[in-house]
C-alpha cells in the first residue's frame, strides 16, 4: 500500500448539521475544529488540533476544548482533550487496545477491548482501567475506577469563585438523563481516597 500524508482541516460550526450522517445518535449543540495529518500505512489517523465547543446537557453544560490531540495507535485510538467545564479546567486521556497483548480494538466497531482512562476537573483526579463489551444483544462495561479526590460541592467549586460556589448549591439537584444506559450493563468498582463537603 503506497504511503499517504495529507494535511487535512475540519470545522463543523453546527454538530446538529451532521444528524443525516449519524442517525442513531444524539448530537449535542455546539461546534468544532480540527486539524492533522491523514496517513495511509501504518500509522493512520492523527489529528494534533482539536478545539471548540459542546453544548452538553445539564448538569455539564457548555464544554469549552481548548487543546487536543488524537491518534490511531498500533494498539487503538489514543486521544487527550483540554479545556473548561463550568469555568473549571479539565483534561482528558484516553487510550484504547485489546483484551490481549499486541490485540487492536476499534471502539467505533463491533468487538471487546480495553480503556485506560484519566481524567482531571479541578483538583479531581479519576483513573480508570476498564473492559468494553459491544458484540452481543447487550453491551457491557466493566472494571476499576479510581477517585483521588472527590469535592460534593460541584466542579465549579474547586476554582473557588463566589459566583459559581453559588451555582454549587444546586449542582446536585439537577437530574442527570440516563436513558441511554437501558440497554448497557455497567459493572464497576468504584474507590475514593478523598471526600470533601461543606
């Protein structure tokens, strides 16, 4: 197979525009632009510029991407994304690749993999080592994760600001949809090594 590099740039200032493209799911508000190389060989896909912004539902909210970067590992994707949520830093780690050593696994496909994950909103740290199950008539998750520090006041508390400690109050009390969740089976050991409330 001959060798490609090609520069490529994506902006999608509507996600709700590609509804025709992606039927079965739930597209958020908000825009997106990317950037990277497209190769063909051994190395596949990397972007190294991901930015915009995700009208997510409540109680998340509008995501703000400052940075990110995603590539086609030999193993898996891999992919991290920077950026703000409820005026909060976050960032995000994710890496995908068989059950078995040296095994690939494609997330968007049929099959069985591993996800190793981090992910930071404020002074919060989540790890997470978990096996995905998505061939079948049910999918499932399950495996470890991890909380280093846990704040019940919301994740804009952790900035501090009056203005959203006041938001806090009230964080938790918003519903959180979980319909999606019917047809998935979640089998998760959860351990947090630090609670903080007022």
């Amino acid at each position: 197979i001959a060798q490609i590099d090609a520069r490529v740039e994506l902006a999608v200032p509507d996600l709700k525009a590609l509804r025709p493209l992606l039927p079965t799911y739930a597209l958020p508000a908000g825009g997106l632009r990317m950037s990277g190389r497209l190769l063909r060989g051994d190395d596949g896909l990397a972007l190294d510029r991901i930015e915009g912004a995700i009208d997510a539902p409540e109680p998340l909210g509008r995501i703000i991407l400052a940075d990110g970067a995603a590539r086609q590992a030999p193993n898996g994707p891999t992919a991290r994304l920077e950026g703000q949520l409820r005026q909060t830093p976050f960032r995000l780690e994710l890496g995908f690749a068989g059950l078995e050593a040296g095994q690939p696994f494609n997330p968007l496909q049929t099959g069985s993999g591993r996800l190793d994950l981090l992910a930071t909103l404020g002074d919060a740290r989540l790890l997470g080592d978990l096996s995905l199950m998505s061939s079948g008539p049910r999918r499932s998750i399950q495996g470890d994760l991890k909380i280093e520090k846990l704040d019940l006041r919301a994740p804009g508390s952790f900035n501090r600001s009056p203005a959203i400690q006041e938001e806090a109050r009230v964080w938790l009390d918003r519903s959180i949809p979980v319909e999606r969740l019917r047809d998935l089976d979640l089998r998760l050991a959860l351990r947090i090594d630090g609670l903080e409330t007022d």
